[in-house]
C-alpha cells in the first residue's frame, strides 16, 4: 500500500482507539472532569503523565532541532528532562499532600487572595495557550503531509478530534486516553529508530549506534562523519556549540524550572489518591519519559546524516521521492539562484538554496531512510498521538481555569456542579478554536514554541509555588507583586524579539546575551526578587496560613492526604 494509504489505517485505527476510550471514560462529574475521582493508579498516571509531558515539540520537533543545532540542541534534553526531576521531588508530593484541584486554587488558598487566585488564572492561561499554539502547529504538519492538505485544514481537524475527547471525557477521559496515546507515540519513535541504527551501525539500540562506527565499509564514527559532512557544507561541526555557555545554562534552567510550573503536568499529582502515590507514579513517569528523550539524540544524528548524504550536491532532477512529497507542502524549498541544476545546501546563505523546516525532520526520516511504507504512516500516528494528547491536557487546564478558577471560586460561587461542569466545556470548546488560531499563524518552531511557554511558567507559576511551600513568610501581596512582574517583563522581552522587532533577535541586542528561548531564567530572578522585596515591607500571613504552610512540608501522614476539596 502507499504511505497515503498506511497513514490512513494507522491514525484510524489510532484515533477509533481513542475515541472509543473516551466514551468508555466520559466525566460524569466535575471531580471526574477536573481531576479524575483523584482515583488513577500511579503506573496508569505515570504513563498518561509521559504522554502529557511529550508532546509534539518531543516527538517532532525535538530531535529536528538537535539535526540543526548540533550540541546546543542538547539544552533542550537537559532542561525538559531535569526539570522534570525537580518537580517530581520538589513541587508535586507537596501541592498532592495539600489537596487541591489546580494551581490557581493553591495560589489562591496559599496567599488567602482572590487576585492572587485571578493573576495566578492570567499566568496559567498564558503559559497553556501559548504552549497549545506549538501541538496544533505539530498536528498541521502531520495532516499536511500524510493526508495532502494544507497545514490550515490539518490544524481544524485535529482541533475537531482533540476537542471530542477533552470535552467528553475531561481529565478521567483524557488520562486514560493518554495511555493508548503513550503506548502509539513510544512504539512510532522506537521501531524507525532501531531500524535505521541496524542500517547505519549495525546495532538495534539507537543510543549504542549513536557512538558506534558506520557500517558503509568506510570504518568512521557515525559522530566524525557527520562532523566532516556539516565542515564540507559549510556548517558549523555538528558536536561542535556556538551559543555561548551563559545562554545554554539560561536556556537549560528557564526550560528546567518551566517545567516545574506547568500546570497541566502538576494537575496530573492531583489525580492519584495519595501523596505517596504521587511519588510512585512521578518515578514511573521518568522512566516512560527517558525511553524517548535517551533516543532522540541518536534520531536526531541519523536524520541529519542521511538527509546530507542523499540530498546535498544532487541534481534537483533526480531527487529522491521523499523530497517531492514534503516539498508539495512547502515545508522544504529549492531555489535554483545559479541555474546549474544541482541542489546547493550550504551554511552559507549566500550560496545555500535549499530551505528546510526542522519539524519535519523526524516525520521524514524514515522515507529518507527508504524504510517501509507502514513505518512511515505509523510515525504519523505517533505524532498525532504526541501532539493531541498534550492539547488534551492544556485545555483542561484552561477550561479548569475559567469553570472553576474563575466562576466557582469567584465570580459566581452558588453555581452548581452540573452548570459548573458545561462551563467547562463550554472554555475548552473556546480554547481550542483560540488555539487552533495559533496553531495556523505560530510564532516559531514547535519546539520555540513550547520554549516560551516554559519560559512564563519558570518566571510566572514556579516562584509562587516554591516560595509558596517552603516559605512562610511569603504573602499575598509578594507572591503576587512577583508574578505580574515576571510576566510582563518574560513575556515582553519575548514579544519584543519576536514579534516587534524580529531583525534585532541576536546575541549583540539581547539582555546581557540571554535568547527569549531562556529569558525566563532572569525573569524567575526577577520574580522572586520582587516578591520579597514586597513581602518584607508588608504584614506577614495570618498564624493559619503559616501553620498551614508546616503542615504540607511536615511528612508526617505523608501516606495520607486531605479531602480533594472544590
């Protein structure tokens, strides 16, 4: 069969799977929608908790990233896979023990506010959509390319598909959703992976082949091949930096502390009965999550390896049919500016005539790779299933933030559970076109994309959780003082470099030399700095609020929780 038509089986049958599990999980109750019953067993959450973390900018855009950037593509590796480490360990048994549905209702409770509850609602909102905006963008370049439409009409049909079963089933629907989703995304990632390292170095472990010599008779390092081939071109050597170390290190810590303040992956701890069970279901959540990120760098090594053997230097005549497929979707360009008919691809823009977009790398490797045409269609489905599966849990936690952030907890207390409930959906229903919007016109690359959403939540949502739990002192009026400082300044710098005045997004016009990728590391700083600078000229909280505060850090009853309240 053709990839068309494999494409077609596998995200069928990918997708009657998930809707299936969706009406057999439907939400009958705003316990069940927002949180699961908090009822989930930790390997369960562990695993929907890995499909909610890799998203599309894991799945797609990461290891096309690293194809291109070489070694500085490794900050993202490190901050998405350490971050996760500091929240398991630091943040989430904490705010399980505490017993809460959402971040907003922690801030809000923590710092006895109701602002501190509607910025905590702003932050959460901003963080959400701008990370959603990067899966709909992933979903569109899916659709474009297997089922030949346009990126537009690829985005408004994975809006349809995510909104049925987020809407449906709400957190108990979408978590046990994750779990075929995580299932499909790991299986898609590996199986290309171990076939084409068995090609290239004769290993079926991509992480082994990855430092293992090629298998072409010329003896060489997969590595030292690639080093030689990126220095012929014109590239900078692939092992090989450019960013310089303070920005790596402002990338990798806004991108780790991000991560500990992402609220659809913290709203996942709520969903396990007790805090012990959070901590269980965290362990198991890493290793699900280090199956994957252990194997991009080796995908990413291979895709770029073949792609310049195959492509650079050829005559556009003869180009392989891979090429032809993803250059109908304007996602790989050729301009022929000398006329000679062979394909330059150089570092050097001035000669270079091939523009390439780096989502697609992971998509396209294995046509590149001449693997079989149902790998191909699977790839397909496992990143839809990267990209939905995130979608999912974000719109959740927007519609969470209005439904019961917003209305329930203020603006119209009395409602009841079932009102409060259609309001829920109602949101996610809005978030998704707002979404869907993004996902057409998207500031940047999946993964860029998803980099300023950590970016606001490491400057916005992470502070007033830390300082929130292990400090006492903290009040209403510093906690939020801090985060409406950290979120205009992080999201203004992002805005201005990239939507203002994009011509002057380098190193020579950067605040002291920090990208917008790791601007939320200053405003982090900021954030804090603020907020305790605020907090020791006002009154502190009141006695209950700081015996509270010992209550959660104290681990004893640490087996036990309190009564998911709402």
């Amino acid at each position: 069969m053709s990839v068309e038509a494999w494409t077609f089986v596998m995200v069928g049958l990918s997708f009657a799977l998930y809707i299936g599990v969706a009406i057999w999980s439907r939400a009958h109750s705003t316990g069940e929608f927002y949180i699961a019953g908090g009822k989930v067993p930790p390997l369960v959450n562990g695993m929907a908790t890995a499909a909610d973390w890799m998203s599309a900018a894991s799945f797609i855009s990461m290891a096309g990233l690293i194809s291109f950037m070489g070694r500085d593509g490794s900050v993202y590796l490190m901050g998405w896979t350490g971050g996760y480490v500091l929240l398991a360990l630091l943040l989430a048994p904490y705010l399980r023990k505490f017993g809460k549905y959402t971040v907003p209702d922690f801030v809000g409770d923590r710092y006895y506010s109701q602002y501190a509850r509607v910025v905590a609602v702003i932050c959460a909102l901003f963080v959400s959509f701008t990370y959603v905006a990067g899966q709909m963008r992933g979903v569109g370049i899916v659709f474009s390319r297997f089922l030949n439409v346009e990126v537009e009409i690829g985005v408004v049909i994975g809006m349809g598909i995510v909104l049925f079963y987020a809407v449906l089933g709400g957190m108990r629907g979408i978590t046990y959703t994750q779990v075929a989703q995580y299932c499909v995304l790991i299986f898609a990632y590996l199986l290309p992976a171990i076939f084409i390292s068995l090609m290239m170095t004769g290993y079926a472990i991509p992480q082994l082949g990855f430092g293992s010599t090629m298998t072409d008779g010329a003896g060489g390092f997969l590595l030292d091949r690639l080093d030689g081939l990126s220095r012929d071109l014109g590239f900078g050597e692939y092992t090989s930096g450019s960013k310089s170390r303070w920005d790596v290190f402002c990338i990798t810590a806004a991108l780790m502390v991000g991560t500990a303040g992402l609220p659809h992956v913290i709203v996942r701890f709520f969903t396990v009965p007790k805090v012990r069970a959070a901590r269980i279901s965290a362990g198991w959540a890493l290793v699900f999550i280090a199956i994957l990120y252990t194997t991009a760098p080796s995908v990413a090594a291979f895709a770029r390896t073949n792609l310049l053997t195959t492509i650079a230097d050829q005559p556009y005549d003869s180009v392989p049919a891979w090429f032809r497929n993803w250059e109908s979707t304007d996602l790989i360009r050729f301009e022929d500016r000398n006329g000679d008919g062979l394909i330059q691809y150089s570092g050097d823009p001035l000669v270079n005539e091939l523009t390439i977009d780096r989502d697609i790398m992971v998509l396209a490797n294995p046509e590149i790779a001449d693997l079989p045409n149902w790998i191909v269609g699977l790839v397909a489905a496992g990143g839809l299933a990267a990209a939905l599966s995130t979608a999912a849990g974000l719109l959740l936690v927007i519609s969470t933030s209005v439904a019961h952030d917003l209305l329930k907890k203020g603006l119209k207390p009395d409602i009841s559970e079932r009102q409060e409930l259609l309001v829920a959906r109602i949101a996610a229903a809005v978030a998704v076109v707002i979404a869907g919007y993004f996902g057409i016109n998207p500031p940047g690359f999946v993964a860029e994309v998803v980099a300023f959403a950590f970016g606001l939540a490491a400057a916005t949502v992470f502070p007033a959780l830390f300082m929130g739990i292990f400090s006492r002192r903290m009040n209403q009026e510093g906690a939020v003082a801090g985060m409406i400082a950290g979120l205009l300044f992080t999201a203004g710098y992002i805005t201005f470099f990239k939507f203002i005045r994009p011509e002057l997004n380098d190193a020579d016009h950067w605040l002291g030399g920090i990208s917008p990728e790791g601007i939320g590391a200053l405003g982090m700083v900021l954030n804090m700095g603020v907020a305790w600078g605020v907090a020791m000229v006002t009154p502190p909280p009141p006695d209950k609020i700081q015996a509270l505060v010992e209550d959660i850090r104290i681990p004893r009853g640490a087996g036990e929780s309190h009564e998911v309240s709402a």
